[in-house]
C-alpha cells in the first residue's frame, strides 16, 4: 500500500458539496482517506510545501511562486492522506480529470494559475514531506478550533 497527499486548495475548500463529491471520487476508485482535516498554510508552511519552486528565497523562486503563495495562504485548505495501490501515480491521473470536470461543473474554465486540487509528485519522499506538513498543520488547527470553541 502506497500513500499520497492530496489539498483541495482555498477557493474550493468551503464548499462542502464538493468536498463530499472529490472524497466520493477518490473512494470510488478504491482509495482508503486515512486522515482528512481542514489547515491553514502560512508564509513559512507554504515555502516548505512549495520548496522546488521556492527555492530557498523569493529571490530564487519561480517566477509563479508568489501568486500560488499569496493563494494558498489565502484560506483554509483541506487536506487528505490518501491509501491504495499506486496511489501517488493513479491519484495524479484522478486529479487531472477532477481539474476539468469540477471546474466546468461550476460553470468556470479550469484555470491552471488556481487549480482546484494539489497532488503529492511523483518524485521519491516528495508525499512523505507533504504528509508530514500536513499533519502538523492539521494538529494545530485542530488545536486553534477547540481553543476558539472554549471562549464561546
């Protein structure tokens, strides 16, 4: 069994008709959803999830960096650890067709500047790194919102 991460980014992640929709789809192909939670990426989260196009500096970066930053540290997130058989390879190929079809559902053109979802590369240990960013940033959201609920 292999497993992946993959975030419903911001502008998506309040919707929870679609959440449900991405998390029926991803079961629908066999896929076990380990762990799901709502985060929050800050400057320093998005620089070590982003690290390949960062770069160790904004000076550095890509030149798309500081938009796909400024988005995801926009809002919420909603993050999933996925598990299955190939699950990094065949999650990439259900993610291609969620960034299609989900779009154009809502009536909108897929934009690839605001893809709706993110999914681990293919590269060795890059989903390792993610799930562990993840994890830390579901545990501290989790933490804020029981905080927050104790002063009501």
């Amino acid at each position: 069994m292999e497993r992946t991460y993959i975030m419903v980014k911001p502008e998506f992640a309040n919707s929870w008709k679609l959440l449900r929709a991405i998390r029926n789809r991803i079961k629908s192909e066999g896929f076990q959803i380990v762990q799901a939670s709502f985060v929050k990426y800050e400057k320093k989260d998005a620089q070590e999830h982003y690290a390949e196009h960062f770069r160790g500096s904004y000076k550095n970066a890509k030149p798309f960096y500081k938009g796909l930053e400024e988005y995801i540290t926009s809002d919420k997130a909603y993050g999933m650890i996925v598990e299955g058989e190939n699950a990094k390879a065949r999650m990439r190929e259900v993610i291609k067709e969620l960034r299609i079809s989900i779009p154009a559902s809502m009536g909108k053109e897929p934009d690839s500047r605001k893809n709706i979802l993110h999914g681990s590369d293919l590269t060795e240990g890059s989903e390792v790194n993610e799930i562990k960013i993840f994890t830390r940033l579901a545990q501290s959201y989790s933490k804020k919102k029981i905080e927050a609920a104790r002063e009501l």
